[in-house]
C-alpha cells in the first residue's frame, strides 16, 4: 500500500534540512527534522511502509525493530493530525 500526504490545505518547505508545514484547516505551522524529515520527504512523493523503515535503516545506524517501530510511531501521529491522504 502506498502512502501519501494529502494534498489539500498543506503546505511545506524545506528550509536547510529541516521541514517547515502550514497546515490551512487550522493555520499551524510545524517544524521537522532529523528521521521526521526524511519520512516527510518519502512520503511527499509516495512510500511505501516498507519504502520508509528501509530509508531510516540507510540513513541512521538503527536496527530494523527500532526503525519499523519508530515509523509506525511517526506515521500513527500524521494519521492523527490528518496530514496522510485517504
């Protein structure tokens, strides 16, 4: 299943190797960095779950438990807040 950002009423920059969001529905600005933004990142341009844990793995000297957790967890909260398409 591929996962994506919605579309609508979100918007975001990357400003030095952070990630700055406007979300419009409520006008509330977020800042993400670290293992945030390279999920945010994927995510802009589609991922997989799978996709996600394998870019943490790459990018940080995690084990795959702690990186499948650590998604799972990021991905759980962007759900909540909405951020996710259907």
């Amino acid at each position: 299943m591929r996962l994506r950002l919605r579309t609508e009423d979100l918007e975001w920059r990357e400003i030095d190797n952070d990630i700055v969001i406007l979300d419009g529905r409520d006008a509330t600005y977020l800042t993400l960095n670290g293992s945030g933004a390279v999920l945010w990142r994927l995510l802009a341009t589609d991922a997989t779950r799978q996709e996600l844990v394998d870019a943490l793995l790459g990018t940080y000297e995690v084990d795959h438990l702690t990186a499948a957790a650590d998604t799972d967890a990021f991905l759980a909260t962007l759900s909540e807040q909405g951020f996710l398409a259907p």
